[in-house]
C-alpha cells in the first residue's frame, strides 16, 4: 500500500496508481517462488526468494536494480547474477538508490548509485549490477555479518563487532569526528576500543535511505 509513481508496490505492468489498501503484489515473474524477506528503499523495492533469488522492481534512474539497464520495472523482476558466482544472499540494505546484500560466506555485493562513494568501491562510479565489494583490507579473515544503508553511506558490522563505513560523511555520519569524504572503508567503531564507554557488542546496525 502506498505511493506508486515508480511502479515500487509491483502491483503490474504499467501500474503506478497509489494504494490506500494493503494490495497483493503481482507474482507474474514470481509464481513458482516464495517470499522470504521485502525491504524498501528510495522509491524501489527488493524482495529475497526462500530459494536465494533476488527479485526487485520500481524506479531504476541510478541503475539501482541491478538489471543491466535503467529501466523501471513494475513488476518483480529478477536480479542479473553475472557477478555472483553462485553465492547465496543472507541479508539485504536498501539506501535511497543503492542496496547491498550480504552473503552467507560474509562477502558483500551492492549496485546502484555512487556519486559519494557509498558502495566502498574507492571511486564514484555507479554500478548496474550487483558487483563484490573488496573488503579484505580490514576484515581479516571476520565475517561481515550484516549492512546498513544511508542517503550516501554504507555501514558494515563484522562478526567480532567491529563497525565500518564509506561514503560522503557530509553530517559525520560516520562517526569519525569530522566530516570527510570516504571512498574506502573506515573503522567506526571496535568493542576493544571502549569508545562507547566499555567493550558493548553491537547487535545490530540500522541506516535511513
């Protein structure tokens, strides 16, 4: 239910009217599967299968979806895999037009717009795909266990705890006391640090797109 205009309810071909009701979402594309997690970003939104398959529709002017192009969609649309070599997602980010998934081996993967360097590639250019996310300069061997998304951020919490982020930082979102842009991942916070007063396990991580 809700705002429509970009087809992000994937209510059918062509259907961008709002809803006031709860709507059933087409299952054109979608029939044979079943839904194990949606999560909404900016105007878009990506629905996890129980089988590992990623479907998603709504607006796309940044690429976001993944599809190869920048055509909306309407309807639930699957994902191009090209990039993911058979891995299998565990969780899903959605920013205002990127989104991010973590596998279930604590690699990440994310697609969309980059114009702050929130997808942690070290550059600002957008992918249109899902495209691996090199982590292996700070993980050390951690498992990345979960993401968060924001207007032009990407958090990363590792199994031990430890939190990184990229991107534009422009408020300090990142947390490292100034207001820098990052194209690369930086430390936010450890527990082994004690910067929150002793060494607090975060659970989990929470972004806003």
């Amino acid at each position: 239910t809700g705002y429509n205009a970009n087809g992000e309810l994937g209510l059918g071909t062509g259907d961008t009217t709002r809803r006031n009701t709860l709507t059933a979402m087409s299952t054109l594309n979608t029939s044979s599967k079943t839904v194990q997690n949606i999560i909404c970003g900016g105007f878009f939104t990506v629905a996890l299968m129980t089988d590992g398959t990623i479907y998603i529709t709504g607006n796309n002017s940044s690429n976001q979806l993944g599809i190869g192009n920048s055509n909306p969609c309407t309807v639930l649309t699957a994902i191009l895999t090209t990039n993911m070599n058979g891995k299998i997602p565990k969780q899903i980010a959605c920013g205002s037009d990127t989104y991010a998934v973590v596998m279930t081996d604590g690699t990440v993967y994310a697609c969309g717009f980059n114009g702050s360097g929130q997808l942690g590639t070290g550059d600002t250019t957008m992918r249109t795909t899902l495209s691996a996310i090199s982590t292996s300069s700070f993980t050390n061997y951690r498992k990345v266990i979960s993401a968060a998304l924001t207007n032009a951020e990407l958090l990363l919490l590792l199994e031990d705890g430890a939190i990184y982020g990229a991107g534009g930082n422009g408020n300090g979102e990142l947390g490292t006391d100034n207001t820098n842009l990052y194209l690369g991942f930086v430390q936010m916070y450890h527990p082994n640090a004690g910067t929150l007063g002793g060494n607090k396990m975060p659970k989990s991580i929470i972004g806003k797109g």
